[in-house]
C-alpha cells in the first residue's frame, strides 16, 4: 500500500494506492514502503496535518485487512506450477518417483549419463530437427577414425568451396597444406566449413563417400532418425537428427582422447603454411569452456554451438562432476539461450541424481552393476530383467520403469550344465580308452559330497 498526497491551491488532495509499486516522488514528498510499514517525510518545511495522518493511519488499517499472504501464496503456486513441465512435453517428468524438471524455450534437448546411457531429462528427444554445425562433431570423429593425424591434407577446389558458401571458414587457399590435425582444430575451434569439406574428400575419396560413411557410423551408433548430407551442417531440408542420436555421437566422439582435447580447446594457433604469409590465430565462440565468458561452466569438458536461420541455434556438449559425465543436447533455440538452458538442464542432473553400485551378492558380476538413480535411491527401489546369451547373463535394472543401467553375470547354471557334459565326455573317453588296452575291468568310482555341513551318518 502507498499514500500519497500533494497540495494544490489550497486543496489537498490524498490517494492511497494498495499492492506492489516502485518509488514514487515530487516535490513535496517522498513515499517510502518498507517491511509493511508506510514513512511520510516532507521534503520542503510544512506542517503535516493532523487529517493527512488519520487519513494515512486509516488507510494502512484499511487496507491491511486484505488477504495479503493469501495472494501472495498463490502466486508462488503457479511459479511452481509453471517451473514443472507437464510429462507429455518433458517426459521423463512422468516417470514414477523422478525427480520432475522445468521446461525449456528450445524445440527438443537431452541429458544422458555415458556409462549407463540413462537418460535424465527427455524433452522431443526422437524429434528430426535440422543440426547445424553439430554435424561437424561427427566429421571429426569419423576422420579421427579413418586418418592418422600426420597426414598432408592439401586444399583442393572442394576444400576452398567453402571459402564462398557463406558459412564459417579460415580462408584456406588452393594447394595449401595442412596436417590433419590441424584441421580437425579447425573444424572444431573455428567450424570451418572449407577444411571440413576438405577433410572429407581427403578421407572419403569424395565428400558424398564420406558422408556415406557418416551415416553408416551413425547407425552403428545406435541412432534411428539420422540423415547426413554435407559434412558441414549447412542446410539442407534433407538433412536432421535428433537430439537422442546426437547424444549417441558426442558420447562416441568424447571416449576418444584426441577429439575431447580438441572440443575443450578455447584458442589453436595454426602457423604459417606454403602458402599462408603468417599465423592464424583460431579462437572457440562455444562460451561453456571460456572461463573468461559469461556463458562459462565449470564442469564442461567440451561441446560445440551452432546456428543456422534454419536450425536455430544448437548446442552439443559434455561435463563432469560427482562421478558422472553428462551429455547435453539442445536443438532448435533462439540466439543467446540455449547456453542458459544446457546449464540449467545439466545442473538438473548433477543434483538430482548420482551412481549407485548394486551388490555383488553371489560373487559372479562380470562387469558393470552400477546404476544412475533418482538421490536417495536404493536397490529396492529397482527392478531387473535378465537375458541370457552364450554362458552369460544380461542383467538390466529399472527404476519406474525406465532402464538405467546394466550388469553382465556369469551363467553359473549353463556353466555347471556345460562341466556335467564335458564330465560325462572324458569319462566315456576314458572307459573306451581303458577297454581297447587293458583285459583289467574297469570301474567307475563316484565320489559324492555334501553342502550341508551338518550331514551326519
């Protein structure tokens, strides 16, 4: 509540105003409001009249009748309620017994944790939506797998296409030579689209070969709604991904020791080469690993951004803390948000969730057995389904239904099963062996033992 009152030709005029309002003053008074309480100073040297006072008391008095908590309550309800995204936009939020998360501005984002694949926060995760400059992560890590770093990659009229295309580029020239791990810095730092077309008819034979080959390791990856058509990621209304497949990628991309030192890396000098006169100079706009930005996170250990007026701007990154690498996709934001949004969705799993590591009970766990789970989770909480395949068991574990994570088991049974036979085998071997060399009879002695240790004849 504000009062307020001036004076003009010898009539004073009082208004009271109720609710929230930001300092108001004139000439003649200054209205303060603070913790409920309403302060009246004159400014110029007048007599306060007693009406104007009553009149003030009343009005506080008046007033403070209303339901000022009540409003107040309800409007902190549907910031709540707004904070918490409805399960068929974010659906991880209908998982049962999941931590619920807030909605974001971008079309489609994921986290998923690397060791067990969970994935934390799903929003329009299988949606197609065009990549950007995304694709060049899977550039660089199928020549990564297909090149030695010390190779000569020298600029072809292909590579030096990309100086015009209008995208990003270090305006290579015709018959420079670069090692390839200079550009894969490039690409990466800088988002060159010239190396990154060069790189792939370096590696490929031609571009749409290595875009072939793009694809062919996407789908090895496990992705089912990718289709690469430039090793660029420049439009082309034929060309998308999801963000599920793009968190495949990156998790791909970042198990390898190269490419993470690569996608951590804020600024790469190329030096001269046989035709540049100097230095370039390559500096990282992904403002995540810049400790000197705004945008920094301390916890990313690498990532790219892009954006085309296609895509909207797109974000691919990674980071660790509290034992868990988190990867963080967001697809299809506006300029300048998707930054705030990967921090907020990462945040979201680091403090929700953390490793838990199932007991070994019957000492017979080949590998894995550590799940990712809601804080405060224990094994009861979970659930498991078992398959068995070739002397082994894969156990995978559920909580509300949604898998996170895995463990592989000895098949304890198929291998006693397995011992029985060969037992039986040698045996008859053995008999037959002993009947075509000796007239002596032959005797089988069976030797019985008991697990109860309290057996007594």
């Amino acid at each position: 509540m504000i009062f307020f009152a001036r004076k003009e030709r010898n009539v004073l005029y009082c208004y009271c105003f109720y609710g929230y309002c930001s300092l108001t003053m004139n000439s003649n008074f200054s209205i303060f409001l603070y913790t409920g309480v309403l302060y009246t100073m004159m400014i110029k040297k007048k007599r306060i009249t007693a009406a104007l006072m009553a009149l003030g008391l009343g009005a506080v008095t008046m007033f403070s009748q209303f339901p000022v908590s009540a409003a107040e309550e309800t409007a902190q309800n549907t910031d709540a309620a707004a904070q918490t995204a409805d399960p068929s936009v974010v659906v991880t939020n209908g998982i049962d017994g999941w931590p619920q998360a807030s909605d974001i501005s971008s079309a489609a984002a994921i986290v998923m944790e690397t060791s067990t694949n969970t994935v934390l926060y799903s929003k329009n995760a299988d949606q197609p939506l065009y990549p950007a400059s995304a694709v060049k992560i899977m550039t660089c890590l199928v020549a990564l797998e297909n090149s030695s770093l010390d190779e000569q990659v020298t600029m072809t009229a292909t590579g030096v296409s990309g100086v015009t295309d209008g995208g990003a580029n270090i305006s290579s020239q015709l018959d420079e030579v670069f090692t390839m791990e200079q550009c894969l810095y490039a690409i990466m730092v800088a988002s060159a689209n010239d190396i990154a077309l060069q790189v792939a008819e370096h590696v490929g034979g031609s571009v749409d070969a290595f875009v072939q080959t793009m694809n062919t390791r996407a789908q090895e990856l496990g992705c089912t709604n990718t289709v690469f058509t430039n090793p660029t990621g420049l439009p082309d209304e034929n060309q998308h991904i999801t963000a599920h497949d793009m968190a495949l990628i990156m998790e791909a991309a970042m198990a390898n020791d190269t490419f993470r030192t690569i996608a951590a890396t804020t600024s790469y000098t190329l030096p001269a080469t046989n035709v540049s006169g100097g230095e370039r100079v390559l500096t990282n706009n992904f403002t995540m690993i810049n400790s000197t930005s705004d945008g920094y996170y301390k916890p990313c250990i690498g990532g790219k951004e892009g954006y085309t007026e296609a895509s909207g701007s797109t974000l691919v990154c990674e980071a660790s803390k509290n034992n868990m690498k988190l990867v963080c996709i967001v697809l299809n934001g506006a300029s300048g948000v998707t930054n705030n949004e990967a921090i907020a969705l990462l945040n979201y799993g680091f403090d929700n969730f953390a490793p838990l590591t199932i007991a070994d009970n019957d000492f017979n766990r080949l590998s894995g057995g550590t799940v990712i789970a809601p804080n405060g989770a224990t094994e009861d909480n979970l659930t498991t389904e078992d398959t068995s395949s070739d002397g082994q068991i894969t156990r995978q574990y559920y909580f509300g239904g949604t898998p996170v994570g895995t463990a592989i088991l000895e098949d304890a049974e198929q291998q006693t099963n397995d011992a029985a036979v060969t037992g039986q085998k040698n045996m008859e071997a053995a008999q037959a062996y002993s009947a075509s060399h000796t007239t002596a009879p032959y005797y089988i002695c069976l030797l019985y033992t008991s697990d109860a240790a309290d057996d007594k004849a």
